[in-house]
C-alpha cells in the first residue's frame, strides 16, 4: 500500500533531492527511488507485493512530490543506492570444456607414440628374423590402453553428469 500524505514532508529522501515537490522528476531520479525501494525489501520492510506495486508507481511518477510519497514512510538510507546507468549482467557461467581433459588427450597421444615404436621394432624383428616372433606388443599397448579407456569413460560420464 502506498502512504498517504504531504509530500516532502519527513521523508529523507526528498531532502537529498534539492527540487521542489512539484519539479519533474526525470528517469535517473526513478531509477534512485527504485533502487531505495528494492534496499528496504531487502532489508525486509516492504513485501513483494508492495514492492511491485511502488515500483509500477515509481516509474508513472511525474514529479519529485509523487516519488516522495513512495519513500515517505521508509527511513533514509543508510547508504545512497548508486543509479543504475547501464543493466548489471549476471557473471558468467564457466562452461564445461568441449574436448576431452588435456591429461587425457596427452596421454592417449604417449599411448599411440610409444604402442607404434614398439610395433615398428616388432615388425623390423619380424620382417628380418627367420620366424614370426611372439607378439611382446600388445603388453605395452593393453594395459596401458585399457587404463586409458577406463579414465576416458571416467571422463565421459562425469561430463555427462555435469551438462
């Protein structure tokens, strides 16, 4: 509910502004009275309601009188809201990388590096040699692959779980 009332008449609010009751008031001076009203929801004197309903008021004001009579039952501020002069954009939401962890990705290219050494050696031992040797590969490429693997899929559910 909106007080009645004389404006400019104990409130502290029309005291910091120097005009007249019957001066217009212009946007940034909306804007003041609007971020008072929001502080003393805040602070828990006015409900939401009345809130919505004083700040529909606030920005049909025409005069300093009028946005007065919106404040005139609020104590001064302790601290003078600073108007707002542009929209305050909320911080930014880290995003989630869109590849896999750069640990993961380095070690699967060591994997891929040290698993085609040891199968370019293999393949020499084999292609020089009399016979076709034991394929001693696949115990560099399997357990650290399938280490590998199991960090991945580690990596892939917690991304999925995350967003």
């Amino acid at each position: 509910m909106i007080p009645d009332g004389i404006p400019g008449e104990g409130s502290a609010i029309l005291t910091l502004m120097v005009e007249p009751p019957e001066m217009r008031a212009s946007d940034a001076d909306r804007d003041r009275i609007s971020a008072v009203l929001r502080e003393a929801h805040a602070e828990g004197r006015l409900p939401q309601d009345e809130l919505l309903e004083r700040l529909d008021s606030a920005y049909d004001a025409r005069t300093y009188g009028e946005l007065d009579r919106l404040v005139a039952d609020l104590p001064a501020p302790r601290r003078t809201p600073a108007p707002l002069t542009h929209p305050v954009a909320a911080a930014p939401v880290p995003q989630q990388p869109k590849g896999h962890s750069r640990f993961l990705r380095v070690n699967w290219w060591l994997w891929g590096c040290a698993v085609s050494v040891n199968l370019v050696v293999w393949m020499l031992v084999a292609v020089t040699g009399p016979d076709v040797p034991y394929f001693w590969p696949m115990w560099v490429a399997g357990p650290w692959g399938a280490l590998l693997a199991v960090w991945t899929l580690a990596d892939n559910d917690r991304r999925r779980r995350l967003g």
